[in-house]
C-alpha cells in the first residue's frame, strides 16, 4: 500500500475520536514509520521476530504534574510493514490499524495494557 494511503487510513481512525479527547490529541504527535527499531522493540520488551504495530512515549495525561510544560510532545508512533504483513485483508488491516491507533491513544490518556485488556481493547 502506498504511504499516503495507508497515512490517509490513520487519519480516518482519528476522525472517529469524539471532541472532548479529539481537543487533548494536540499535545501528541502521531507519525506513522515504516517500522520499529531495534531501540522501540528493546524498550516495549519485545524480541527481533515479534510484531510492533504502535508504541507510545511520553507521559500519560494522568501522571503529568504542573511543570509539565516545557517537555517535548508526546508522540504515537504507528508501524506500517507489520500491519501490512500481518493483515493482508485490506478490511482487517482497516480495522487494525483502527485499533492500533486507539490502543496508543489509550496510553496517552493514561490506561495501560493490562486494563485494555479487562474492556476487551487489549
């Protein structure tokens, strides 16, 4: 899939977020790279052969303190090559990439894997 598609499906899943957490998402960057390094797997905790769609960095909005401020942005990046190799239905990879979008967001507002995973977002 060319990148300005695939950049044009991220789009689509932000669109969908309602106003009020839509207002919060221009503290964050969101960037889409063609895949994770080395460095991204090593601090998420994953090995060379396992598959990374998103990752998350910054400081969730429920750990942030007053002196926040003057910090780089927070920033989501979103994976291209694993979705594509991981969902070759374009209806799925769609909705994955829908799904990874949400789930990075969720960090940012301070939900955490485990609890993605009680709501069934995991």
């Amino acid at each position: 899939m060319e990148r300005t598609q695939f950049i044009r499906l991220v789009r689509r899943a932000l669109r969908d977020i309602p106003p009020p957490f839509k207002e919060q998402l221009r503290q964050i960057d969101i960037v889409v790279k063609r895949r994770p390094s080395e460095d991204d797997l090593r601090e998420a905790g994953l090995g060379p052969d396992e598959s990374m769609y998103g990752f998350y960095r910054g400081v969730p909005l429920t750990e942030r303190t007053s002196g926040y401020g003057m910090v780089p942005p927070d920033i989501i990046h979103i994976y291209q090559e694993p979705l594509e190799e991981d969902f070759r239905d374009e209806g799925e990879l769609v909705e994955e990439i829908r799904t990874t979008v949400l789930h990075e967001i969720a960090h940012f507002f301070g939900i955490d894997d485990d609890r993605l995973d009680e709501l069934g977002r995991g």
